[in-house]
C-alpha cells in the first residue's frame, strides 16, 4: 500500500516538475 503511495507522488512530483520547466520556457503544449 505504502509503495502505491510513493508512486503516485513521485509521478505527480515529476508532473509537477515538467509542467515548471515547460512554463519557464515559455512552451505551451496542453
């Protein structure tokens, strides 16, 4: 159960991550 847990905030870390780094290059692509 713990493991699920940690998955889904590391894919939603990473989510996050690239969602910064495609707004601070000013790239729009959703």
């Amino acid at each position: 159960m713990v493991v699920l847990i940690v998955r889904c905030f590391v894919s939603f870390s990473a989510w996050l991550a690239i969602m910064f780094l495609l707004q601070e290059r000013d790239i729009s692509v959703l």
